[in-house]
C-alpha cells in the first residue's frame, strides 16, 4: 500500500550539531557511505560548537591535539595544547577542504523528533531563525538521526544561588557568556571554582588583574603537562605529514591510556607523583597540602591540565592566589567566607559548571510515545534501546572526546552500510538479556552528578558497557558483529511514502 503525504523535504541522514564532533562525523558519512544525501542542522549562527561558544580569556584544550584533532586531518600548529581560535580554525579548515561547510543549515535547530515504524522514518520539527531573529517551523524527514551535540547546555550554564549576590557592587560574570567589553585590567577578580575553567582563567589574566583569587571549596588535581611536544615536533620534521601524525597520536595514545591505568591501580603512587610535582613548582609543600591535595583519588574526577605549568607559576609570582573555604555570603565589597574572612573583588566570575542536557535537548517520540531516557540502554556507546535508527556520539572521559566520537560516527557508516545490504529499513539495538545498570558517564563530578539520572544508562557487559579505554573500543568496535544485538525491521514491512511539493 502507497501512503501519499505532504513532506517538504527528505534526507537520508541528518547530523546535529556542527561542532568538532559533527564535523568529523559529516566527513565519515561522506567517505564511507558515498551518495547519501545529509545535511548538518546548528542551532547557532557559526560552525565550531564548544570552540565558538566560549570566548573567555585563555580557552583551550585540555588534551593534546593529535588526539583531539581528527585522525584524517593531521594537527600542524606548534603547541600541542592548543588555544581555543586555533581549534576553531582547524575546524573550519576541515569542514572547507572536504565540502562539509556547505552541508551545514545555520540558525535550525532541532525542537522535536517524532519516529513512525510503519514509514520507518523520522520527522524532525525544526525551528529557523533569520538573521533579524525571527523563528519559523517547518518540518524536515530523514532515514538516520546522528546526535552530535554534546551534553550540556548551550544556553545556560550552572548557576548555583549565592546569598547576598544582589548586594555585590562589583560585575559577575559566567565563563559561558563572557562578555566582550569586560574590562578587568588592574582589578581584584575572585574566581570561584577549581575546574579546567578556574584553572585556565587565573594565568591568563593574572598579569592584568590587580589580583587574581581561585576560591574553592575542596581542591582539583592539577598536572602540569607540556604545551609543546618536543618528541612530536622532531617526529615532525622527520616523516611526512600523515605518517607523523598517526605514529604522534598512537604515541599520546599510548601514554595518555597507561597514565589513566595508573592512576587508577597506584591510586596512591599517583597522589605522590602529583603532589610532587605541584610542590616542586610552588616550594611550598604546606600550600600543597592545603590546596592541591585532593580528598578523592586521580581519576575520579577529570584531571585538569596545567600547560607548562602556567597555573602554578601564576601563584609562585604572586599574580595569583588560591583560598581553599566555603562562601558564607556576597556582600558590596567581595565575598565572605565561612572563616570569616571577606575576600575583596571588582569582579566575581563564578565558574561553577555546565548544566547537562542529554543529545542537544532532543527527546525523541516513537510512535506518538515519549521515550524516557533514563530508562534506555546504551549499545557500543553510540544507540539507544527503544529508540530506532538514532546515533548519539559521547566521547571519552578521561581521554579526547574525538577519539570516541571518530570510533561512533565510523560506526554509524558501518550500520547504515549494514542495513543497506541486508534490506533493512530500520534497526534498534535489542539486549539478549537483562542488564544491570550503571550511569552512563561514571565520573564523580558535580556537574556530571547533578544530572545523569537524565540520561540513559549502560550496562554491565559489551557491548552494553561504556568502556573509557580507547585501545580495547579501537580493536572492538568496527569487528562488532551487528546482527547480534541489532533488531532488524525489513523494507517489506514499511509502508511507502511518495513525496508530493
């Protein structure tokens, strides 16, 4: 039976998000399913995700770039660690050079989702803005639906309530939104938190700053790493292009999987070595032990990067300072701790997270039902139960978040190759019995644990379990076999749907 609807337009697949992640999954898509026919949805009026978004002063990564970069476009800057404008141009050299940037549908975000298993198809709502702002709705259909947005909030960071905020005289301002006008140059800036953010803000504006506080309420483990790879670089001048590229980011592969082993076997082993390197920069082990020794082990939390230490260095100068207390309230002069003393600031930057937001806010509908996350299983880190021919991409935790992403959007080709072959119009992943759950992101940070119950969980065995170990998933992943745990609906099953503008 031929169903005749009004669609205005129909993809085969869409991606949302054109960020590092949604870019590198639009290059898989075109080379290894040749002839399909996308499009990349963003929501923002500028392709680069994360690396766009954020402005403040000193954004950068905090893993190396032969990593983070993607495996088919090798890294060629000087550091290693590499600043956030930087990361952007990379980006949009990528999505240049391979035609990518004219797949990409600006200001179009994705505000619902709506799968029908008797056209075996999704239905997308999406919003448009103009440039002026103005929105319109239209509708947009599709075979395949990639999430490469991320899981947090574009739109709104954590913002924890502060008493007696509304007293404070001076300027507060969230990492997240910075403003470009913000004039800190001389004055007292009091930075509250202790994440990568805190942590890479207090260098890059100690020297202008009259002075610069981190105030948290426990300590981070910070390492100091290298901003420049100096093995890298004489790899570099050595070998050509893609050869060095692949023998420097096995290498950084390599390190980066045995340092997170252990940390987590020598727990112990790996508090002294870290401890010991902040002592050795600062010559105060006292300062060490009062705020650079965390009660948790490394590891259970992100570890944050120092490059060349410049955290560190900041405070040895005296251009910084970090007071480990609680805040009892703002008042018009600063902040009063708990300790009682009042820290004195012109401007408070509350670097205190990101707010979780599961797949770019997309919650999908199957068959006019609701899908409750939460209750969903995630299969090879990349599909959920209950939820049909829908990809989202989450990257490592404690690694590059493009290695896992690069190993999901290969896997996406590879399933959407499998369906063409066998006839297939739809698959879901289908456990052949009863998981046991775990949270889907297993690190102990706020941010993380204020929200994950939102999100689907994993299981306890593979291909049910998130493995935060790139060397197992690279050896694993593309040998899947997919007919195993992938339920399959034939293309005799679906009804026709014949197109009429």
């Amino acid at each position: 039976m031929t169903e005749t609807v009004v669609v205005p337009e129909h993809l085969d697949v869409v991606i949302v998000g054109a960020g590092l992640s949604g870019i590198g999954a639009a290059y898989r898509l075109q080379a290894e399913c040749p002839g399909k026919s996308y499009a990349v949805l963003e929501a923002r009026e500028a392709m680069g995700g994360t690396w766009d978004l954020f402005r403040y002063p000193g954004i950068r990564s905090d893993s190396d770039m032969f990593t983070l970069g993607y495996p088919f476009k090798p890294w060629r800057d000087a550091k290693s660690i590499a600043d956030g404008p930087s990361i952007l141009r990379y980006i949009n050299e990528t999505a240049a050079e391979n035609g990518i940037d004219r797949r990409i549908r600006y200001r179009t975000k994705v505000v619902g989702a709506e799968w029908s298993t008797a056209t075996a198809r999704w239905t997308l709502t999406l919003e448009q803005r103009d440039e002026h702002g103005n929105a319109e709705q239209r509708a947009l259909t599709c075979d395949f639906l990639y999430t490469c947005a991320g899981y947090y909030n574009y739109d709104h960071g954590h913002a924890p309530e502060f008493p007696g905020i509304d007293t404070f005289a001076g300027t507060v301002v969230h990492p997240q939104f910075w403003p470009e006008d913000l004039d800190y140059a001389g004055k007292r800036v009091v930075i509250i938190g202790s994440g990568a953010t805190a942590v890479t803000l207090v260098p890059n504006m100690a020297d202008d700053a009259e002075m610069i506080t981190m105030l948290q309420r426990s300590p981070t483990w910070i390492s100091p790493v290298p901003g420049r790879d100096k093995i890298a670089d004489r790899i570099r001048a050595t070998l050509p292009p893609n050869l060095a590229h692949r023998l420097i980011r096995t290498k950084n592969i390599l390190f980066n999987v045995g340092f997170y082993q252990y940390c987590r076997r020598r727990p112990e082993a790996a508090r002294k070595l870290l401890t010991g390197l902040a002592a050795r920069i600062l010559k105060d082990e006292q300062a060490v032990a009062e705020h650079f020794t965390p009660s948790y082990d490394p590891w259970d939390q992100r570890l944050c990067a120092a490059p060349d230490a410049d955290f560190f260095k900041s405070i040895r100068k005296g251009k910084a300072e970090v007071v480990t207390d609680h805040i009892e309230t703002f008042v018009p002069e600063g902040i009063r701790l708990a300790s009682g003393r009042v820290l004195p600031a012109d401007v408070v930057i509350t670097a205190t997270g990101l707010q979780l937001l599961a797949f770019g806010g997309i919650n999908p509908v199957v068959d006019g039902q609701q899908v409750e996350l939460s209750d969903q299983f995630v299969w090879q880190g990349a599909m959920l139960t209950g939820v049909p021919n829908f990809a989202v991409c989450i990257g490592y935790t404690n690694a590059s978040w493009t290695l896992r992403a690069d190993l999901t959007s290969r896997l996406v080709c590879k399933v959407i190759n499998h369906m063409d072959r066998n006839g297939y119009a739809a698959v879901v992943p289908r456990p052949d019995g009863k998981l046991d759950e775990r949270p889907l992101l297993d690190l102990a940070s706020g941010y993380i644990q204020r929200s994950i119950g939102d999100f689907p969980r994993q299981g306890d065995r593979h291909p049910w379990k998130v493995r935060q170990n790139y060397l197992l998933d690279s050896a694993t992943t593309m040998r899947t076999d997919l007919g195993k745990t992938l339920a399959p609906t034939p293309r005799s099953a679906v009804r026709a749907v014949e197109s009429v503008r």
